[in-house]
C-alpha cells in the first residue's frame, strides 16, 4: 500500500503552480570597471584633500591678517617716543 501511495503521489498533479524561480544573473565586473572605480575614489580623496588643504590655507591667511591687525593696534595705541 504505501509503494502504490508514494507512486500515486509522484503521478498526481501538484494542487499549487509554484512558478520556477530564475536565478538572477550574476553581476561580474570587469577589469575596465574596477579601474574606473579605482580612479573615481583616487578623485575623490584628491578633492578631500584639495578642500581640506583650501580650508587651512584660509584659515592661516585670517590668522595672519588678525595678527597684523592686532601689531597695528598696538603701535597704534603705543606711546610715541
């Protein structure tokens, strides 16, 4: 009895259409890819650095300009002799 079950299962008709999954396919970068991306993040550390750089260089030139500007007021307010 249970051959005659497993053989009747095994012809039957499944009650549920499940649909067939399709594997995706696989994404492989190539070496012409890996070197743009390469480049890019070269581009972009390289435009950190260029605005972090611009960012102290203006910072030194302020620093400079109130330095001068405190030596002037204080020969300025400096008795004359």
């Amino acid at each position: 009895m249970k051959i005659k079950e497993v053989i009747g299962s095994l012809t039957a008709t499944p009650t549920q259409n499940k649909p067939l999954a399709i594997p995706k396919p696989s994404t492989t970068t190539t070496p012409t890819q890996v070197k743009n991306s390469a480049d890019k993040a070269r581009i972009d550390a390289l435009k950190t650095t260029a605005d972090a750089t611009q960012d102290r260089l203006k910072t030194e030139k302020d620093r400079q300009k109130k330095q001068k500007a405190v030596q002037t007021i204080s020969s300025l307010s400096a008795p004359a002799s």
